[in-house]
C-alpha cells in the first residue's frame, strides 16, 4: 500500500502549496462484468466449479490546477472464461501522477503512449481482450517550439499484475510544417514527419545461444496532404530479436504502412498496403499470446459488427504478412434516380491478406531453424498463401420517414491454420445480412436483423435472427438466436440463443444476458483471444462519474 498512499500524500502537498486557490476535480468510472456459468456437454460448455467469474475494474481521477493523479483499482475473482489466467487476483497496477508546465509534461507512474502508427511501440488498455499493456516509468512530453513535439520515456511493461522483466526505453519526434512556418498555414499543401526509436533491454540467460540483450526498433514516419487527398506512410525497421514468436531465429525484422485517403463531401476513398516481416516485439522475449507485446501492427481489413460476418475475423500476422486494403463509401443525393426521396449510402471494401515469401538461406538450412537468420524474404514478395480475404458490399437507405434499413452481401476467405491454429482447411463464406429499424413513436423502436452464411467446408451453414425492441426512455430487450443449422454431424446442429435486457440511464449501462456463447476466437484490430464455448446467465455494469 505504500506505492500508493505516498504518491497520493505527495500529491495532496504540492497541490496545496502550488494552487490553494484552485478546486479539486474529482471523476472515475467502474465496471464490472460477471457471468454464472452452466454445463452444457452439446455445444462444450464445461463444468465451472466456481460457476461465477467476474472482471472488475475502478478507477479514480483527480486532478488541480496542473497537477492531475490517477489510480485504479482491479480484481478477477478469477477472471472470466477465455481470458488469461494469469489475471487472477486483485490490486492497484496503475497508478500516475501527472504535472503539467507550460512546455513541457512530466509522468511518474503508470501510462498509456503510442508512438506513429505503433510499429515502435504502442501501449493501450482493451478490455473485451483482457489486454493491459500500460508502461510503469516516467514520461516526458515536451512542445518547446511551434509545430515541434518530443516525448522520452524509460519504464517497464505491465504483465498481469506484475511487471515483463525487458527495460523499454523510447524517443519520439514529429515536426509539423504547417505550424512551423505561418506562411502554410492557410496553404491547401499540407505535410508533417517524424520518427521514433525504442529499445528493449533484457539478461541472457539461455545456456545455449547467445542472445542480443539491447534490441532496438527504429521507425520513420510522414503524412503529406494537399486539399482532400492525404498520404500516410511509415516504415519500421527492427534488429535481430530471437524469441519465442518467431522461433529464436536472429533475422532482423521490418514493416511498412502506407495509407492514401480522398475525401469530399458525398464520397471516401481509401487505398492501403502493409508488409511485416518478422515484427513481433515482447517486452520479455519468451512471451507469446496476448502477454508483453510492445508494438502494433495495424490491421488492414473491415472490422465487422454482425455476428455471421465477425464469425471468422481477420487475425493479424506480425511476423509475416503482405496485405491490401480498398474501401469506396459514396451517398447518393436525394430525389435521384437511385438515391430517391431520402438518398443512400453504399460502402464497398475489399481486404486481402498473403504470407510473404520465404527463402532458405543456403541448401542445407531449412527455413526457420532455430539459432540461424531463419529465411530470406524479398521485400515486394507474396507467399502463396492466402491467409484472410473480405469483399463486402454494405447499401443504407432510409425507406419512409420511421423506416431505415441496411443490407449487406460479405465474402470472407478464412485460413484456420493461420488463425486459430486448427488445421480445419480454408471457408469460403458467403454472407447476407438485413437491418430493419422502424421507429414506432419517438420512445419506441422496433429492430429486426437477419443473416445467413452459406460455406461448403467444416460445419458449413448458420443462420441467425435478432429482434430488439427499445422502449420508454433507455431500456432495450433483445431476442437472438445463431443456428448451425447444416453442421454434417447432426449432434452439433446447435442453437446460440440470447436473451438481453440493457437499462442505460445517465451515464449508467446495465446489461444482463442469458444463453450461449460459440467456441471461436475474438479480435480487434487483428489482436485476438481465444473465446471457449459457455453459457449462462452474465451481468455487465458501467457507470462514470
């Protein structure tokens, strides 16, 4: 408890003697999200002998004049099914405090940073994941001139609630033209660059080979805009880093993001490419899963909201991956031929990912071999295989003035070796979905969702239907049921119904759901956990303050 009320003591101090004057800014939020669990041996639903698991989360902000100061507090009593058992306990692991001056900003604590893109390094809380990655150190940010921002930390990465045994050190650059020189700031041509560079400090102790202890990652970065259009790029470069995620191979890694945007009023076009080679960086090398990642890899494909269309999500490759990314999103004006009395939006987007290819190093070294540089990969070149494909083809349209719907056709090629390590063979899936919203009266709303995916391989067909009905002022009940409808063994034509209540008042959410959870996997962004098959009854509350 010292780590905890000394900061907290310290800081009341220096806030009397430094603003007596000022007032105390006091927020927070709490969380809480708990399931009961039941057996059911049809869809794998083990026995829980706790029957409940709960993840709680509480935090505390107060901040004057300058000076701001959090806490949280969490507890897994014991974590919930699908999420890391190493979560389990309770305690205090963040914490900060925060001073700012006119120039410059001081961190001591806990602390979330992302530098670009986050191919050098990104820390971020996602809770659905059961992923925490904050930093515990002391952070500088500083903006001494126009247009000029450095930050420079030093610390060590959260690992449940302990700390990854890896020393991170990491500076951060990015100069804005625009800023810098008063003459462009009214200018269509607009351009900002910077750079970063993190390092991992960490012992050897393997008694075989004999492994870098400084590993540094180097990243340069530059977005140009002029009008609509906008170009955004960033390359990482990462030096030999044997570990266990790429097999304790001593090939040095990189990455490229490259993003071009146009945007006017009525139409978006995206186009991206990414390349990663060898770009898993842990904050202790023998980490894998979701444990002590320090960097990101953006994913380059739709996140899907549907529950048919997010059955098979794209999963993110940072050790070897060629991707592509194409979205068009056009309105058509009202009282047009297509657009009709109230217009229509369509959305197109296509997402393809690729292994890049890999060559042996010489004639007796397979690929991959532990202790060697492991295979050489030329930069431009695409593996055979496909790991993820996604064509979809969304249209909204508002129908009558209390009727609005969206209807959607989505192809998803899914690679289950690449994603979830299960050698089940490649879905080809094909997906339509209906969303109907008809707005009965001003406090009442009816919507009816229904999808289908149609596939030839593994358990082949689902079906699924939801109602949700919303009434009075914050209260939803919604009715849904996702069915294997063609699974080739009949004993696992299974039913995932939900029943769900949700009451939202103020900035309280309370939700309380019954029914059945499908084995599968759970991402965003491209990172994932692994989601077992359950069911019961679960509670989730939310409430800030």
């Amino acid at each position: 408890m010292k780590t905890i009320i000394i900061p907290i003591l310290l800081f009341i101090f220096i806030s009397e003697k430094s603003f007596p004057q000022s007032e105390w800014q006091v927020s927070g939020d709490v969380q809480m999200d708990a399931q009961y669990y039941l057996e059911d041996s049809l869809i794998g639903a083990n026995k829980v002998n706790e029957k409940i698991l709960s993840n709680n989360y509480f935090n505390l902000y107060l901040s004057r004049g300058s000076l701001n100061m959090g806490i949280r507090y969490e507890n897994f009593s014991n974590p919930m099914l699908g999420f890391d058992p190493r979560l389990k306990g309770s305690g205090f692991p963040y914490k900060f405090i925060e001073y700012k001056f006119p120039t410059l900003t001081i961190t001591a604590g806990n602390f979330y940073e992302q530098f670009g893109l986050g191919l050098t390094l990104r820390s971020y809380e996602e809770r659905s994941l059961g992923f925490d990655n904050a930093l515990e150190g002391i952070r500088i940010q500083s903006h001494p001139w126009k247009g000029f921002y450095l930050k420079a930390l030093i610390g060590q990465e959260r690992l449940f609630f302990s700390k990854a045994e890896g020393i991170l050190r990491g500076a951060d650059f990015e100069i804005n033209l625009n800023e810098v020189f008063d003459s462009l700031k009214q200018k269509p041509f607009q351009f900002t660059f910077g750079g970063s560079v993190v390092s991992r400090y960490q012992v050897d102790k393997d008694p075989i080979y004999k492994l870098p202890e400084n590993v540094l990652t180097w990243a340069l970065r530059y977005n140009l805009g002029y009008n609509n259009l906008r170009w955004n790029n960033e390359f990482a470069y990462k030096y030999n880093d044997p570990n266990a995620t790429n097999g304790y191979i001593y090939k040095e890694g990189n990455a490229l993001i490259s993003v071009i945007t146009y945007t006017r009023k009525g139409l978006g076009i995206l186009l991206g490419a990414k390349r990663a080679d060898n770009m898993d960086f842990r904050a202790d090398r023998t980490l894998t899963g979701l444990a002590g990642m320090i960097n990101y890899v953006p994913a380059m494909a739709k996140i899907h909201a549907y529950s048919l269309s997010a059955l098979y999500p794209y999963v993110a490759q940072p050790n070897g991956e060629m991707a592509f990314q194409g979205q068009i999103s056009y309105n058509i004006p009202k009282k047009t031929r297509l657009g009709g009395k109230y217009g229509m939006d369509i959305n197109i987007q296509y997402d393809l990912s690729h292994a890049i290819k890999k060559k042996p190093i010489s004639d007796t070294i397979p690929i991959g071999q532990k202790g060697t540089d492991g295979y050489i990969s030329p930069f431009f070149g695409i593996g055979k295989e496909r790991y993820f494909e996604d064509a979809t083809i969304e249209i909204f349209k508002k129908i009558s003035p209390k009727l609005k719907g969206m209807l959607s056709y989505v192809y998803i090629v899914y690679n289950s070796l690449a994603s979830e390590g299960h050698d089940y063979g490649t879905f080809y899936n094909h997906i339509g979905i209906l969303d109907l919203t008809w707005k009965i009266t001003s406090k009442h709303a009816l919507r009816f969702e229904a999808q289908h995916l149609y596939k030839e391989q593994h358990d082949k067909n689902w079906a699924s239907l939801l109602a949700e009905y919303s009434f009075s002022k914050g209260w939803f009940f919604s009715l849904g049921d996702i069915y294997n409808y063609n699974n080739p063994d009949p004993t696992h034509r299974n039913h995932y119904y939900t029943v769900n209540l949700t009451r939202t008042f103020n900035s309280t959410r309370i939700s309380i759901t019954y029914g059945k959870i499908r084995e599968g996997i759970s991402c965003v962004g491209g990172v994932c956990r692994y989601v077992p098959a359950s069911y019961g009854f679960s509670l989730s509350i939310n409430t800030s303050f």
